[in-house]
C-alpha cells in the first residue's frame, strides 16, 4: 500500500517560535496533500488541501498566515505554524493521494506539537 | 454539504460479545465511506472502505460494514471482540471530485475482560 510519513513525529517549542512538519508520501506521487488536526479526544478537522505546485486551499476558519502550507514538491509538502502559542498544541495529521491511489487518501502517522 | 453522524460517544462491550458501531451520513451523491480505528496517542488505521459494488464490505481484523443507501448508514460490525480492538473508530465520507473527507467525531470503545 502507500506509504506516508511525517517528520517530526514530536515536537515542543516555546511560544512566539515556528515549527515545521514535513510529510513525504514514499512510494508514489501525491498530487495532493491534506492536512488534518486534532485535538484530545477530539475527531480530525481538516484544515487546508494542497495540490502540487498551487496554493493550499484553507478551510473556512483557518489562519493562513498562522498555518502556511507549501506542496512544492509531488511528494513533499510543509506544514509551518508560525508564531506558535500554547493554543496551537494538538496532533497534526496529514494525507496524501495520487493518481495511483484513485479515491483514497494515505494517512500519516501525525506529529504532536506542544507549545510551552 | 456532506456530514457524518456516529451517534454513540461511548460504547462498552465485553470480550467475545458482538459489535456493532454506528453511521449514518449525509451527502448529495454516492459517497466514498470508510471505517478507521486510532489508537490512544497513534495515527489512523484504514479498518476498510466502501466505494461501489458489494455493499457488504470486509476489512482487517474481522471487521465488517454494510452500505445501506436507503438509510444512508455505513455501520461497523463485528462478530467477537478482542480486548486489543480497545480504541477509538471514526467514519468518514470521502466527496467525489474534492476527495475531501469529512469525520464524523467519533466512537471510543471500551472492551471488559
């Protein structure tokens, strides 16, 4: 099957930095890439959709200038919270689907960001 | 706009009892469907999926769902539940042409030795 994967799979910061998540789809080319969050005990929100080479398209209620998303690649795209406060602590997911994954989404294992 | 209800917040069965997991969804077309299990702390597990066809569907671990147009639901079943089936299940729809899924919020199942 197709394999993401997403680097960190932790990190911790102090408030005011900026944090970058990376997800890499490993075997095949991923068009497009969504990011997800989710808080404790919470389901998964969808935040933006990234299609390779065009601006990420943001879901409604979330900062774009907060939450910058970069798809430069077919099987790279960046996930940069920028100015982190302790409210941006949560597990941040993100999926991937190509050509060759038809109707499917390939989930990463997520990162979990902590703001101090 | 499409919309998925998991009705049951919680639900608590013993080992080697029946399950089945609730979902009904709301979208304008057919719609992708799938079934996934997270663990405390861990990433998603695809458990299985519905895209067209039989609409009884088998996934990993014994599970199964059944597609049920008429009553829009996509219910998770399974036969005997093992202590390590202990986890957290999400549906999801997945929209044509976006390929956007929406989740729907949740069931965390508990299994009593």
């Amino acid at each position: 099957g197709a394999v993401v994967s997403q680097h960190p799979s932790r990190v911790i910061c102090k408030s005011g930095t900026s944090v970058k998540i990376e997800c890499r789809s490993l075997d095949f080319q991923a068009t497009t890439m969504f990011w997800y969050r989710q808080f404790p005990k919470q389901s998964l929100m969808l935040m933006a959709t990234s299609n390779e080479g065009s601006k990420a398209t943001y879901e409604q209620g979330v900062e774009k200038d907060k939450f910058l998303i970069n798809h430069a690649s077919l099987t790279l795209s960046t996930l940069t919270v920028t100015s982190a406060h302790p409210e941006d602590s949560s597990f941040y997911i993100c999926s991937a689907k190509g050509l060759a994954t038809h109707n499917e989404q390939f989930f990463g294992p997520g990162t979990r960001l902590t703001v101090l | 706009a499409q919309s998925v209800t998991q009705p049951d917040i919680h639900i608590t069965v013993s080992e080697g009892a029946s399950l089945e997991l609730r979902c009904n969804y709301s979208y304008g077309a057919t719609p992708y469907l799938f079934w996934y299990v997270q663990s405390p702390g861990q990433g998603l597990q695809l458990l299985l999926k519905y895209f067209s066809g039989d609409t009884l569907v088998q996934g990993i671990k014994g599970f199964e769902a059944e597609f049920k147009r008429s009553q829009s639901s996509f219910n998770l079943r399974k036969p005997s539940v093992h202590w390590s089936d202990a986890a957290e299940y999400f549906c999801a729809v997945g929209a044509q042409g976006t390929y956007k899924y929406i989740f729907g919020t949740g069931t965390r199942l508990k299994v009593l030795a």
